[in-house]
C-alpha cells in the first residue's frame, strides 16, 4: 500500500502534536508500506529516515488557493491520501481519509476572522466529511458534532480513534532542570498552569478571574500561561499585566514538561474543545486536573479530574482553592490521572488508523 500524508501542518499547535506523534507510529507499524509524506522535508527530517518514507515538499500555505490549484497527489499513484485536517484537495481524485478534530469554525463565530472566513470554513469541513471515504474524529463528541451537523448517514463512516499524550511527558524530578526552567522563565515555587492557544473558546478571563478571587484568599500561587496568541484576545493584555501572572507564549516540549511537572495544578476551562490533549500530559506528569463541564473534555478525564461549569467562577475558585491546599485531594486526583491516561496510546491510535487505511 502507498500511503500519502498531508504533513504540512506538523510545526502548527494541536494539529502539529498530532502529526508528529502519529507519523513515526505509523511507520514503525507498516514497515512494508510506503508513506509519501507532503511538506517541509526539514521539518520532517527524523521520520524521513526510515527506508519506507519519501518526504516531497509542499509548502502551499494552509487554506490557501495554491493548496487548491496544484495537486501534487495525483501523480505519485498513491492508494490512499490522509489528511489531518478539513483543507482536503477538493479537486483530487484520490481516495482521502480526513481526520476532524473539532466543529470549531463552526460553533464559535468568533474563532474565525471574517464571515468570508466562516463560510469557507463551513464549505471546506461539509466537503471533507462527504468527499472522503472514511472521517477520523478524536473523540465521540466530535463525531456526534459531525452527525448533528451534516446528518445521520455520516455516522457509519466516522471513525473515533483518540489522540494520547506525546512519549516525552514524563513526572520530571531533576532539581537541576527545575530550577533551570524557573529561572529561565521567572518563576515562583507555586504554580497554576494553563497549557493552550489564547483563543476566544478557551475562555481565559474567566480563569483570570478565578486566580484573583483565590488570591484574595491568601494562596502564594503564580497563574502561568503558555500557549499561541490570538489577536482577538488582545484586550486581555492588560489584565495579565499583574505581577502574579506569568505569559510565556509558545515554549518548547522539553520546557512544557518541567512546567507541568512543577505546577500544583492544571487548569483548563474551554467552552469547546475536539480533545483536549494538554489535560492528558498534565496528568502523564503527575499534577492534578480541572476542566470544563463542556464538549469533549468530561469524555476524555472521565473520574479523573474536577470537572466544573466553565462560567461558575465561585465554583471553578472553590474547587481549585481545595485542591491547592488539600494534600490528600491532591495526591488522589494524581492516581487517578496515572490511571486514566493508560487508556490512550499512540500505538493503538497508529494501529486502528492503519486499519482505517486498509478498509479504504
């Protein structure tokens, strides 16, 4: 079998981890198939090394004309093309499998730039679900989104095949490396994380406003944040200005897991997410979980984690205050993350995706 894989995407947020988890997974699994990889061959450089992999540059921006225009596909007479997001080749003629991780674009107007944006958004992810010969979703919700949006006879061919956390999330305990990050970054003894884009959806004003109503409570923490800014949320800049509050932008893997490791807690009260990948890391590195009430996320912590309204903020401040100052809530809550995230593996996710290959 050939396989095709739209990589161009690999060094972007979410999609990016995806990828680049998946890929080296699929590789090692089918070693008599070839993949023929689209995109950045520096980018792609570790997993081009295998004898099956043919990397081929592509470098059409996403959601772009070009991406349209020129079908680079075609002529590589490969079997099946997987594409890791909705921007699938309209045109091609090549059998896809898309993968959809979320109905954002269209649950949230504000996600998107402009209403032009909004109805290539709408047109791109109807043409994926109905042109492609089987949908990936990452979780149950998502599926049941795609369903309510595009109608019941889509359910049959959508598969859900979760997402896991990355090999490199791991309890980090070096003192050295601790200490090295927190200086690097100006950083207090007590930390609550929040690991995510800066987006309209994942609602941080209200975790700001839950960090100052337990301030005023008395607890020592620093409120960090790392993750992509969007420029629709600019308007918070101001608020995040308080020296108790530490914005760290985009950081490397190698950095995000002593963060994780050093926090007392994790944070997340999205409004919508497709997964929800960064709680899982958070509980592979030992530290306990909050999260919404909403879409995927009660899904994929199961008992594992406090799962809170995302607008309550009396509520969101209460149970955030016990878990701090509670040791024995803690200490539980990281069992159960230790023991929640053996459900999801990048080996089984490989494994059914290459069955999802096959059966197309």
């Amino acid at each position: 079998m050939k396989i095709g894989f739209d990589a161009r995407m690999v060094t972007h947020p979410g999609i990016g981890r995806y990828i680049e988890c998946l890929l080296p997974e699929l590789i090692k699994q089918a070693p008599d198939d070839e993949f023929m990889l689209f995109g950045d061959p520096e980018a792609l450089r570790t997993v081009s090394l295998a004898d099956n992999v043919k990397v081929l540059k592509w470098d059409a921006p996403i959601y772009s004309v070009s991406e349209q225009l020129f079908d680079l596909y075609f002529p590589q007479k490969i079997d099946v093309l997987h594409v890791p997001h909705f921007n699938i080749p309209v045109l091609s003629a090549k059998k896809l499998v898309v993968t959809v991780h979320d109905l954002i674009y269209l649950l949230f107007a504000r996600s998107v730039p402009s209403p032009a944006a909004r109805h290539y958004a709408s047109f791109m992810i109807g043409t994926s679900v109905k042109k492609s010969r089987k949908v990936i979703t990452v979780s149950n919700h998502t599926k049941s989104d795609i369903v309510k949006f595009f109608g019941e006879k889509y359910a049959a061919k959508t598969e859900v095949i979760y997402e896991a956390p990355g090999k490199a999330f791991f309890r980090v305990s070096d003192k050295a490396r601790i200490a090295d990050v927190k200086c690097r970054y100006r950083l207090e003894d007590k930390m609550i994380l929040y690991v995510g884009s800066i987006k309209p959806h994942k609602n941080i004003e209200t975790l700001i406003k839950v960090f100052a109503l337990i301030k005023g409570w008395g607890v020592p923490h620093q409120l960090v944040m790392c993750g992509r800014w969007d420029n629709k949320e600019d308007y918070l800049k101001e608020k995040l200005s308080d020296r108790n509050i530490r914005y760290l932008g985009e950081v490397p893997t190698e950095d995000l897991v002593v963060l994780y490791s050093m926090s007392d807690a994790l944070v997340h009260l999205s409004l919508y997410e497709g997964f929800g990948l960064t709680v899982l890391e958070a509980m592979r590195c030992g530290i306990p979980v909050i999260v919404s009430d909403t879409s995927s996320l009660p899904e994929i912590v199961g008992s594992s984690a406090f799962v809170v309204s995302p607008n309550n903020i009396q509520q969101i401040a209460d149970t955030l205050y016990n878990v701090l100052v509670n040791s024995e809530i803690r200490n539980g809550m990281v069992e159960a993350g230790y023991e929640n995230v053996k459900r999801f593996s990048w080996q089984e996710t490989a494994r059914r995706t290459l069955e999802v290959y096959r059966s197309v």
